[in-house]
C-alpha cells in the first residue's frame, strides 16, 4: 500500500529472463500486487520472474496490447503502474511517479523519457520516430504530448471503464493516452523519468511499427467511435 492505495505493478514480457530479474529486485516493496504477462517466452522469463514473488500470467496470442490487456483483466489494485521487463525504465522511480500523481491529483500520468540523459538509450532513428509520432499525437488530439510513445504509466484502474481500447500491438501504448486524451473526465499529466539502454534483443521493428503507429493515430481520431469493447470493468 502506498498513501491507502493499493498498487498494481503490470510488465508484459517476451524472452527478457536477463532484464525481469533486474526489475524485480528494484521493485519497491510496498508494491501489493506485481503481474508479469508473459507473451510466448522461449526462455525462463517465467521462472525467473516467479522466482521473485511476481504473478506470471501467461497470454500465448502475441501482442503488447493483447499482454496489457491480460494484466489489466487481473489487476486488483487501486493504482496501475506499467513499465516494460527489459530494464529500460527504473522500477526505483515508482515512488516518485506516484508521488508526483497523487500530488497533482490526476488520473493518468505519462512517464515521458524526454529528454534522454543517457545517450546510450536510444538512437537518433528512435529519437526521431518518437518526434514524429507525438507531434502527430499533439496535433490530432489539441495536447501538448511529449512522450506518446512511453511504456511507463501510473493511472486509476477505475478509468479503464471509461476506455476504449482496440490495439493488441505496439499501438495500444498510443493508444490508452488518447483515450485519456480525448476523454474531459480523466485528468492527464506528464512527468520526466530517467530512461536507460535496454537488456536483451531488441523486438521493435522501428520502420514498420512506426508507420503503423502513425497510421492508427490517424484512424483513431477520424473514425467513428467504436460501441464499448470488454475493456474490463473494476470491481
């Protein structure tokens, strides 16, 4: 518990035995509930994590949408913080960030990597297919959005109910931002974190996972919205 609220650490995991181990023994103790999604590892992801004293659900359809999703579905805390098992973003800050969350009293808060500290972290290509994506963000949804593509999150399970979300790929971390974007009701902030190199291979395809994010943005704002989804309701 933190503060009276129950908090729920969800990292969705795909052959990353090297970085989960790091992240579980940073992750602060007062965490109540740490869910691992593992997506289909080949490797001990899964023992490893378990090992730790993390719930490993397993979601054999690939997808970083479809593994959130998962873990959204098993979440019991008040709180969701969500960061990645590669050890690139510092499970350490969790404190800070819901810190920082509960002081400004929103209901979603962005952990925006910008501007990267440690050069190492990320490429000119990355860093520049980010610019893109999140000015796109900012001018199709009328918010300023320094991170669009961040994997680090802390945000009240409740708004899930009040989310439509489609992607089952590496959309859906645009994606569940522009649902709290869009949405008059839930309260968005940015916060910068510390970002550093990732372990393990490296799964995201930069040209093809770029333009279909930029696509999706595009499709998102024009299309017609979507009848309600099973987007799990909270208890």
């Amino acid at each position: 518990m933190y503060k009276s609220q129950k908090i729920t650490v969800i990292i969705p995991c795909l052959n990353e035995e090297q970085g989960i181990e790091l992240v579980l023994r940073r992750m602060p103790e007062f965490v109540d509930q740490v869910i691992v999604v593992d997506n289909g590892s080949t490797d001990r992801t899964s023992d490893v994590a378990h090992s730790l004293g993390a719930e490993v659900i397993r979601e054999p359809v690939r997808g970083y949408g479809r593994s959130y999703k998962k873990g959204f579905s098993n979440a019991t805390g008040d709180i969701i913080v969500t960061l990645d098992g590669d050890h690139s973003y510092p499970p350490d800050a969790i404190s800070y960030l819901i810190e920082a969350f509960l002081h400004l009293e929103v209901d979603f808060l962005n952990a925006s990597r910008f501007p990267v500290r440690d050069s190492r972290a990320m490429s000119f290509k990355h860093k520049f297919g980010n610019l893109v994506l999140s000015v796109a963000t900012s001018l199709l949804y009328f918010r300023w959005v320094r991170d669009s593509q961040s994997g680090m999150w802390v945000f009240r399970r409740s708004i899930l109910s009040d989310m439509i979300l489609e992607s089952d790929g590496m959309a859906f971390s645009e994606e569940i931002k522009i649902e709290a974007l869009r949405n008059s009701k839930i309260r968005f902030e940015e916060i910068s974190i510390q970002y550093s190199s990732r372990m393990g291979e490296i799964k995201l395809n930069p040209w093809r996972d770029g333009f279909y994010n930029l696509w999706f943005l595009v499709r998102k704002r024009f299309a017609p919205r979507a009848a309600k989804l099973a987007t799990p309701r909270p208890e």
